[in-house]
C-alpha cells in the first residue's frame, strides 16, 4: 500500500507536537518566554495552510506560502534555542521544521517560476 503525502496532515503533527514540546517547558521566565513564542509561530502553519488552500490568485498564494515560510524559519530558531540550552531533547522535531521549511521553499520557488512562464506566454 502506497503511503499518501499529505501535506496538511504532517502540518498539523507538527503543530501537535510543538504543543507537546511547549507543555513541557520548564515554567521560569526564559521558559515561559520561549513557550509563548513557539505557541504562536510553531502552530501557525497549519493554521495558515487552510488560507493556501483558499487563494483566490497565483499571486495570493505565494503570499500565503511565504507566511507560513516565515513562521517555520521562526519556529525553527525556538527550536534551536531549546536545543542549546538546553530546556528538551528535540533534535527530530528541529529536523522535520527543516524539511517543512526547505518543502515551502521550493513550493514558493515552483510557483513564482510558474507564475513567470504564464505571464511571458
């Protein structure tokens, strides 16, 4: 059986597992901090991915895919910071921010590429 590749579906993993990496963050100031940043830019892709979906032009939906683009690179620094200081192992959950991010980036450059070739026809 062939495994489907669902984009939205791994978004919203990712954004359960970034809940579950905030509820154990150690509850000091740095901590708490930390915890109400990746809360925002950690869940915000896959909230955001339902816009993608929507877009009402090419250009809205890169518009949409930068910002989910931008909240994942955000994501990712959190994540580094829990990384070196250390507050939890979570070097797999860095590692799937990076693939989500290097996903966005080329479905980004795809699409400003397509956009380009159907504007010069």
């Amino acid at each position: 059986m062939k495994t489907k590749y669902d984009l939205e579906e791994r978004l919203i993993t990712f954004a359960i597992r970034i809940i579950e990496i905030i509820e154990q963050l150690p509850k000091t100031k740095a901590g708490t901090h930390i915890a109400n940043q990746l809360v925002r830019c950690g869940t915000s892709p896959a909230l955001n991915y339902g816009e993608v979906q929507a877009a009402e032009s090419t250009k809205d939906f890169i518009h949409k895919m930068r910002i989910i683009l931008k909240e994942l690179r955000e994501t990712r620094i959190c994540l580094i910071i829990i990384i070196r200081k250390p507050f939890l192992k979570v070097e797999s959950d860095f590692n799937e921010c990076s693939e989500l991010v290097a996903i966005f980036a080329k479905s980004i450059k795809t699409a400003e590429n397509n956009k380009l070739i159907k504007n010069n026809k």
